[in-house]
C-alpha cells in the first residue's frame, strides 16, 4: 500500500518560488494529476518526487516511509518522461532491461520481467528491435515498460504524451489508465493538457504560481470551480462581469453585459462587482420551455462534427460562446437574434478582481 504524503514542500531558483509550500495527500493506487500552465511548478513538484531536484524545505513520506532524504534509485519510483530517454543503440529488450541491470537483478530473471513489461504494454515479441524501427507511440510503451519492469511503488509521468499527435495521444491516455487501474499502482501525472486530465485522473489538483489552487475530482473540479482561474484554466468557460443585485431568498439578479442573469443562491450583497462563469454547454438555444433566458445575436458559428460552437454577442457587445449537437438543425445567419436559455445552478460567481 503506497500512499503518499507531500507536507510544505518548498523550492526556489533564485528569486522565483516554484514550489510554495504545498501540501497533498495522494491515496494507494490513485492515479492523481498535476495540472497548470507552464511555469506553475507543477514538473518541479514532480522532480522533487522523483528525487532529481532537491527539497528545500518540506517532507515527500511514501506510505510511513520519508523518502525525500534518499537519493532518486532508492525512492522506490518508476518514471516515464516527455521525451522517451530511449537509448537509440539499444535493442527494445536492453533498454527496458537498463534498470534491472542497474539493480543488480540475477541475469536469469532479467528476461522474463522483460517479456512480462513488454507483454503489459502490448508489444511482446519486440525486444530484439531496435528503437529507430518504432513509432512514436510504440516508443512510448517502452518507456512505459522499462518504467513497470523495476515493479515501483509509485508510477510519475511528466508529460508522456506531449510528443505524440492528436489521435495517438487520446489513444495512449487510455492504455496509460487502464494499465494503471490493473496493476493498482499508485501514480502522479503531469500535464497542461486539460482534457487528457479530465480524462484520465481519479483527481486533479490545479496549479498556478507554485501554489494549489484546487484540489478534487474532474467533475467536481470542471463543475464548481473554487477561483475565477479554475474555471478558466479548466475547459472553456464565458467570463462575464457584472453587479450583483436583490436575492430573492432563492436566486440572486445579476446585471452583466446589457442584460441580467439570474444566479442560484446569494453570491454577494447588493452592489458588489462579480465575475460571472457560463460554459459554453450550459446556455442552449431556447425552446418553449420555462427557464431564464437572456437575448444575443450570432456573430459566428463553427461546424466541428458531433458539436457546433456559436459565437454569440450580447446586448453590450460582451462575446459569448454556445455549444450544441452538431445534428441540431440551426439555419441562422450573422446577425440574427438568438435567445438563449440557461439554468442558474450551472452559473457559477466568483468576486470580481
């Protein structure tokens, strides 16, 4: 059982902090991501796991055994990286073997926790080729399998898809979970990519400046954001200012954009500034349904296959973005009016800055 407990971790690069003071606890056989933009520390915090960049001040424990004192072979961790670090001289086989050499693992087992590693990545019987004759996703198994083949305690990728191109990588993140989940291996994940963190993680925790800004799960996460930079960072999401108004004991008005909105529960007192989050997904076209609903006008609108993105304005000018079904029937034109409908639940206020 390999739970993982990270208390006030801290690092600096002369004057920039970037890793300040987190804490997180990760349970046994999780699959946990770090999220953020570039420069948020999120690749640092996991070096610092992995052993290849020192604690400053802090404590990484590994179950109720501090590991942040020993040195990276002794972590018990396997690591896969963005860029493969495949040795090109080296066949398939010797490369996944490098770490077991490394250990001093007896020459007789060598070759059959190879085969086994090969075997649980998909690509058994390719230990005699030499790298240049695989593709990138293929490569990219056998990072995977020298990472499995030393049996570690905790599984770290730093960004292992970044490389790949759009289909191979949605493919790949479902190899990566699913092998994840039968080995019930504990395991962090690093990446920007918003949607293979969506899509992969039993919980995100968002990053921003070397701090957490939020920790849960991806429904939680993606549907009540904690801070206005959740919200946008995770997904696309309409910021629109506004001032809150009276509440009703029920909803609070809001007026935004030329318009008013109407927002479940009291967000702030009468005459605050607010920023208002709407994805995309949570205004629809209005039918005859009851329900708010707020007037626009189509400014664009992109066919993208299953889903069709209409860019819409409203009263003030304020552009925003609208999902729906790529099979729903829409005829409208730039310029013409569009009503929009909306549940004030999915409406989420946050102070404005």
């Amino acid at each position: 059982m390999t739970a993982i407990r990270i208390e006030q971790l801290t690092r600096t690069f002369g004057a920039v902090r970037a890793v300040d003071n987190i804490s997180l606890g990760i349970a046994h056989g999780e699959l946990f991501t770090l999220l953020g933009p570039s420069g948020c520390g999120k690749t640092t915090l996991l070096r610092m796991i992995a052993g290849f960049v020192e604690v400053e001040s802090g404590s990484i424990s590994f179950g109720d055994r501090r590991i942040d004192n020993l040195p990276a072979h002794r972590r018990d961790t396997g690591m896969v990286f963005q860029n493969y670090a495949i040795f090109p001289n080296h066949t398939v086989a010797e490369n996944v073997a490098y770490g077991l050499k490394a250990r001093k693992v007896p020459a007789a087992d060598i070759k059959s926790r190879v085969d086994k590693a090969l075997e649980r990545v998909r690509l058994a019987g390719y230990g005699p080729r030499s790298p240049h004759q695989l593709s990138g996703g293929q490569l990219q198994r056998v990072a995977i399998a020298r990472a499995l083949v030393i049996e570690p305690a905790v599984l770290l990728f730093d960004e292992p898809l970044s490389n790949l191109d759009a289909q191979l990588r949605t493919e790949m993140r479902i190899e990566i979970r699913q092998l994840q989940q039968a080995l019930g291996l504990t395991a962090i994940y690093v990446t920007h990519d918003q949607e293979e963190a969506l899509a992969i993680s039993d919980r995100i925790a968002v990053l921003r400046q070397g701090k957490v800004e939020q920790v849960d799960t991806p429904e939680r996460i993606y549907r009540m954001p904690q801070t206005a930079f959740v919200a946008e960072f995770l997904g696309s999401t309409n910021m629109v200012p506004g001032v809150a108004k009276a509440f009703d004991g029920r909803n609070t008005q809001v007026a935004a954009a030329g318009t008013e909105f109407t927002v479940r529960g009291e967000i702030a007192s009468p005459g605050a500034p607010v920023l208002l989050s709407l994805r995309p997904e949570a205004l629809r076209l209005a039918d005859g349904t009851d329900g708010p609903r707020v007037q626009a006008r189509l400014a664009l609108r992109e066919f993208l296959g299953p889903v069709q993105r209409l860019h819409a304005t409203l009263p003030d000018g304020t552009r925003i973005r609208v999902s729906a079904l790529g099979g729903a029937a829409f005829d409208a034109v730039p310029g013409a009016p569009l009503v929009l409908a909306y549940d004030p639940a999915q409406i989420i206020a946050f102070p404005a800055p």
